[in-house]
C-alpha cells in the first residue's frame, strides 16, 4: 500500500489552506492601509472567516486566532498570521479613539478651481515682488558680486601662504595689505598729476578762447554769420535763466554725490572682501553642508575646480594688465610723449576687459601721442602692433594656462552679454562665468545625455 498516495489529499488540503490565508491576510492589511489614508481609524475583527470558494470550505478561528484543525497547524507552522489581539479598554469594536485636540480633516482637494487659481496668483504675485525686489538692490548685489570676485582673486595667494605654514589671518593680512598698497600707489599716481593738469587746465582755458575767437576760421565765420554775437546772447540769456541754473547745480550736486557713493562703494568692497578671504574656508562649508550626502563630493570638485579657475584667470588678467602698463609707461618715457604715469594706469585698468581692453588702451595713448606730435604717435602705434601680437601668441598662453580655454565665439557673446547687462563690470565677470558654465556643461550635462 503506497502511503504516499494517502498523504497527498492532506497535502492538497494544507497548501490550499494557506493560499487561502494567505489571500485573507492581504486583503486585510489593504483594507486597514485604505483605513489609513482616509483618516478614519476601524477596530479589527476579534475574528476571520473566509470563504474556501467552489470547495464550499470555511475557515473557522476562535477569539485567540488559532486554527480549529491540528493538521492545520501543523501544516502551516511559523508562517500562521499572528493571533488577533483585543482592543484596549474603553475601545470597542468600531469606536473611534479620540485626539487631545481632535481628528484630522480630510485634506483640501488639489484639483479645485479655487485652490488652483488662489495659489496660483500667490505664487505669480511673489513673483513679482521678488523681481522687484532684486531691481532695489542692484547695487548691493554689484557690490557683493564684485567682492566675491576680488576674494576669489587674491584667494589662490592666500592659500599658497597657508600652504607654506602662515596662518591664515596672518596670509590674509598680508594679501589685504598688498592689495591696499598697490590701490594707493595706483591713487598716488593718478590724482595728483590729473589734479595738476586740471589746474592747468583752468588757468590757461581763457587763452585757449581767445586763441580760437582770434583764429582765421572763425573771423570769417563770423564775418558771414555773426555767430559770435549770437554765441554771446545765448550765454546771457542762459546765465539769466533760473532753471538753467538749478539744473547746472544740481548736476554739479549730483556729481558730487556720484563721487561720494563711489568712494563709498569702494571702501564697501574693500571691508566685504577681507571679511571674505578670512571666512571663505567656514562660509564654503557651510555652503556644502546644504548639498545632499550623496552628491557632495562631485558638487565640491566642481564646486573647487570653478572657484580655483575663476581665481587663476583674475590672476592671470591683472598680470597681462599690468605687465602692458609698465611696458608703455617705459615706451612714453622714452619715446616722451606726455601725461606717461597717468597714460600708464589708464592702459592697466583698460587692459582688464577682455579682447579690447588693450586695443582702447593703445588708442588713447597714440590719441594723445599724436595731438603732441604726429611722430610719436606712429612710433606708440608701431609699438602695441608688435606688443600685441607678442601678448597674444606669447605672454597670454603662459600665464593662462592653467584657466579654462574658452572658445572664442564663447568669449564674445560672453563679453557682449557681460557689457549689456551691467556695463564694464559684467564685461570683466562675463569671461569667468562662461568658463565655469563651460564647466558644467562638459562635466554634468554632456555626460547625463550620454546616460540617458
């Protein structure tokens, strides 16, 4: 008598039993899951039952939850659902338990007219007053761009200190203090030979009136037109005009509050970027601790790489700049053309914006070279041909070899973008940002496409 033949109906009989509590079990914790979302907390049964189908089985527990046949219990073991287990006192079955501060509310519905359109014209006048908001301080921005940016460039120097075992507040002081060092040499230079010469100006200005009134041209100019009766009754009739004069003082006025807001920002600049060379370690960590754990890494390599590219091309910026002062100050001291010391910064400070910085420094030297003398002036042209050539194919490439190259069409559009929006500034910041967005391009967005 084969035994195994025996057996196999109880073994039918137990796997069919599981499926079916199995089946039982799911749709409860669906049911009790639906229970949850809804907010509205039900009792469980004390006890199951559920139906065996086409068998016609049924399956029977008591209050403790187990089952009523032995061969069921040792047919499903461990996998049998845990016992039911009685509520807590003061909760019968169905009861709803109470909130010390009542039950939550079914939420608003998302897809309400109302709701969309309320919060929709939240968010469009926010919008708008941010928009507003960052139009009022443009100013303040500028400054602080230009402050990060300056920070940025004096921080590789400040790094190579540390690097060689000077604290930081210390490396700090001493890159600060160059920096005010060279403005006030830079100051030096500038102010008093234009104060002088504007003094000159002043004085000899009458003579050069009457020069001109004096002058071939002009006598028989006004032999045929009387322009200078006519000249003088204009000047008379607006020395006489009241509003003539209050708007002459008010640009005067304005003038002079332009200059104060300017010596103002200047020192505002200075303060913000020590502030920022000494706290750049903290206010950078700072800024990671916001990135999620598991991009950090990448974000601070890129972060670092653009902050250490954006620094070396300012370095290397200034450098060309002022090697292309010093040069022409040597040129027009020898060459003699006048006004070489102011002649010389104007040039420095014009060779910081990018691909024509150098090109307007040369033309206003050869300008003033050639109302001294036309010869000097074909000698200072001759001169910055074979400078810039030597610049651009020898000094250039070794001192920007470590900043990003960027193309060239980049560079244009970057530099014309820069200009547009915030004038010389933004055509000095233009070239820095394209090269970190040039960055992030190469390093995140062409690599995500090929992934996806």
């Amino acid at each position: 008598m084969d035994v195994s033949r025996l057996w196999a109906p109880v073994t039918r009989w137990g796997e069919f039993r599981r499926r079916q509590l199995e089946a039982l079990e799911q749709s409860n914790h669906i049911a009790a899951r639906a229970v949850e979302v809804d907010d509205v907390p039900v009792a469980a049964p004390a006890a199951a039952t559920a139906s065996t189908g086409s068998a016609g089985l049924t399956d029977s527990r008591d209050s403790t939850g187990s089952t009523d046949s032995p061969v069921d219990e040792m047919l499903l073991g461990s996998d049998a659902p845990e016992p039911h287990r009685s509520p807590p006192p003061g909760e019968g079955a169905g009861s709803i338990p109470t909130a010390p501060y009542g039950t939550v509310g079914r939420p608003l519905n998302r897809h309400s007219p109302f709701y969309i359109g309320f919060f929709g014209a939240t968010g469009a006048m926010l919008a708008v007053g941010l928009w507003q908001l960052m139009g009022r301080l443009t100013t303040t921005l500028t400054v602080l761009v230009v402050a990060f940016f300056l920070t940025l460039a004096l921080n590789p120097i400040v790094d190579r200190l540390v690097a060689r075992g000077v604290r930081r507040a210390g490396a700090v002081a001493v890159v600060f203090g160059g920096a005010i060092v060279v403005f006030v040499l830079i100051g030096f230079l500038v102010i008093p030979p234009v104060v002088d010469q504007g003094a000159q100006l002043a004085q000899t200005a009458p003579t050069y009136a009457q020069d001109a009134l004096n002058s071939r041209w002009v006598r028989e100019i006004d032999k045929n037109y009387d322009v200078i009766d006519k000249v003088q009754a204009e000047l008379t009739t607006k020395l006489s005009d009241q509003r003539f004069l209050e708007g002459l003082l008010g640009g005067l006025l304005g003038a002079g509050r332009a200059v104060l807001n300017g010596a103002f920002q200047f020192f505002t600049i200075l303060v913000l970027t020590l502030y920022f060379l000494a706290s750049l370690p903290r206010v950078k960590q700072a800024a990671y601790a916001m990135v999620p754990s598991t991009r950090r890494a990448r974000f601070v390599s890129l972060s670092e790489e653009i902050m250490r590219r954006v620094g070396s091309y300012a370095i290397g910026q200034v450098s060309i700049a002022t090697l292309n002062a010093i040069l022409s100050f040597f040129m027009m001291s020898l060459v003699g053309i006048p006004y070489a010391a102011v002649l010389a910064v104007s040039v420095g400070l014009l060779g910081l914006i990018p691909m024509v910085g150098a090109t307007l420094g040369a033309v206003l030297v050869c300008l003033v070279a050639f109302f001294d003398e036309p010869q000097k002036a074909v000698i200072a042209g001759v001169y910055y041909l074979v400078y810039q050539q030597l610049e651009n194919y020898l000094v250039a490439p070794r001192i920007m070899q470590r900043t990003v190259s960027v193309p060239g069409p980049v560079t244009v559009v970057a530099a014309l973008a820069g200009g547009a929006l915030l004038g010389v500034l933004g055509a000095l910041l233009a070239i820095p940002v394209a090269a970190g967005l040039l960055l992030l391009y190469e390093e995140v967005l062409v690599p995500r496409q090929r992934r996806a």
